[in-house]
C-alpha cells in the first residue's frame, strides 16, 4: 500500500495484485482515480477497502469466514476438509480466529444434510425393496409421506446421539487437562472449533459407510440373497472411532501445538471409556439392576467396540463382588 492510497487517493493500479469492488454494489472499481463508486455513489477509503480485501483474501475458504458470499461452496468444502483431519488440521492457520456463532450455523446445516440423507438412503432402499420384493408402495409416494419423513429424522437424530455424547464426554474429560491449557494459552474458541469439526468428521464418515454398506448389500441381496458377514460389518464400524483419535491428534498436536497432543488424543479417548464404564456400572447396577438395558444397547446399535467396554463393566463388576 503505497503513501498516496494513505492519503486516499487511487493506489498504484499496475503493482496492485487484487480485485477491488464497491463495498455496497459490488461495482468493479479498478482503474478509477476518485474515492467514488460509480454505480451507487458510495465514497470510502482506498486504504481501508484495500486492507479488508487482503484480510479477506488471507481466510482460509471454509465455512465460518466465507458462509455469507459463498455458502454451499464453503460448506461443501469444510465437511470435505472434516472428513480428512490428517490434512485439515496440518493445512488450517492458527492465526484463523475461529467464529462461535458459524461454527453453530454449521452444526444445524450439517444436521439438515444428514437428514436429507437419511431420506435419500430410505428412498433407494424403499425402490429397491419394490423392485426385489414386488411390493404396491411406490418410493415416491412413500417418501414424502409424513411417517417416513419423521423416521428419517428420529433416526438420524438417535444416529447423532452417541457422537455427540462422545464429544460431550471427552469436553468434560479435558476438563482435567485444564492446568495444561492454561499454560499453553489455548484459546476456547480453538478448542470449540476442534470439537465441532471433528463432530462433523465422525458423524460425515458414520453416514458415508452406512450408504456403502447400502450400496453393498443390495446387489448381495439381489444376485445372492444373503448379507455381508458381520465381521466386515464390524471393521467398517470402526471408521468413525478411527477419525474420531486422529481428528484430536492431528488437532491437538499439528494445529494447536501443544507439545505431546497425540499423548492428550490418547488419554482423552482412555478418560471417556472409564467414564462411559462408571455410568454404564451406576444405570446397570443402581437404576435398573442388568447390565442388558438400553443404554448399552444404544451405544452398541452405533458401535459394537462398545460391547468391549460393556464386557469390561461386567467384569470390573464381578470383580468389586468377588462373584
């Protein structure tokens, strides 16, 4: 930015590398001389409409920054950047202040997509279950119908259920780390904005192994009449706990910088298993007397890694019993 932009007059248009438009028109304003748009008569400041365009320019394009002038874009590419947490968190700036407030638009937008989701996957299942079994009930019809649609919603919502108690569990768990967050000046925005994006990358990567084993199991159906083994079930069921520790890693360790973040991911992850351990001991034992209840059932419906946890509860149990 040269004196004369200072001064506000026209900056030196052959050294300046951006595009400049009217704050309020959007009206090309390159090559003009006078602090005047043209098109609507705002006048303004040369060096202050230059210094918001480069600040501008210098936010990384996801969604918090950019959902006002390029929503779908910045929202597509955001969960696309969530569900690889191996590159986001090595590519996403520090010095990017996160917003609160978009981070929360882009939960409830990310809840509206997974529900338009799940009333695609109930779609194409509902067609295929009318091509393979012959049933009157057309997809279309049976779509838009009111039942379906709130079945798509309560399912998607018992869907984020676990996710979000998972992420909820591991805030009150970092709760014990407190004293090192303080020492490294970690703001909570930061850690708001790794909870949020790693929500996403969890829930996004649940849903997109649904849809292939959809898309896998209907043809299986079809030219075999059988369905995927369980043991393969169970390895793609582990996708979403897998993003789940490198999504904390990477983000504690390459975008906060705290020194042994992949230690913290580890410890986080080991702190909220015992805690979902001692609550599943106190609803098994003291509310409802059987470890077959429905809140172990809710959480392995989602996962059946959480069989292994109720097993340990079971036998950390029998133990403090001496059965």
């Amino acid at each position: 930015m040269d004196e004369a932009c200072v001064n506000n007059e026209a900056p030196n248009w052959s050294e300046l590398d951006i595009e400049l438009s009217c704050p309020r028109c959007a009206y090309n304003l390159k090559m003009l001389t006078l602090p005047r748009c043209p098109e609507c008569g705002l006048h303004f400041q040369w060096d202050e409409l230059i210094r918001a365009v480069k600040e501008f320019n210098a936010r990384p394009p996801i969604f918090e920054y950019h959902w006002r002038y390029h929503p779908i874009r910045s929202f597509l590419f955001t969960c696309w950047m969530c569900l690889q947490p191996w590159r986001l968190w090595r590519w996403l700036p520090l010095s990017a202040v996160p917003v609160a407030r978009a981070l929360l638009f882009l939960l409830v937008f990310v809840i509206a997509s997974l529900i338009l989701i799940s009333l695609s996957k109930a779609i194409v299942w509902q067609e295929f279950s009318n091509l393979r079994y012959g049933k009157a009930v057309t997809a279309a019809s049976a779509a838009f119908h009111g039942p379906m649609l709130r079945r798509c919603i309560y399912g998607t919502l018992h869907e984020l259920a676990v996710p979000s108690l998972l992420m909820f569990t591991i805030w009150l768990t970092i709760q014990i780390f407190r004293q090192t967050i303080a020492r490294y000046r970690v703001r909570q925005k930061h850690i708001l904005r790794i909870f949020v994006f790693c929500w996403i990358g969890v829930v996004g990567w649940q849903f997109l192994c649904d849809f292939v084993l959809l898309m896998i199991v209907m043809p299986m159906i079809w030219f075999f009449n059988n369905y995927l083994p369980n043991s393969l079930i169970w390895g793609v069921e582990q996708c979403p706990l897998i993003i789940l520790f490198l999504s904390l890693g990477f983000g504690f360790h390459s975008y906060l910088r705290v020194r042994s973040g992949w230690l913290w991911a580890l410890l986080l992850l080991v702190f909220t298993s015992m805690l979902i351990i001692v609550v599943g001991l106190l609803i098994s034992t003291v509310l409802l007397d059987t470890f077959d209840n429905a809140y172990w059932r809710y959480l392995t419906e989602w996962s059946q890694s959480f069989s292994l946890l109720q097993d340990l509860a079971t036998q950390v149990f029998i133990s403090l019993h001496g059965l």
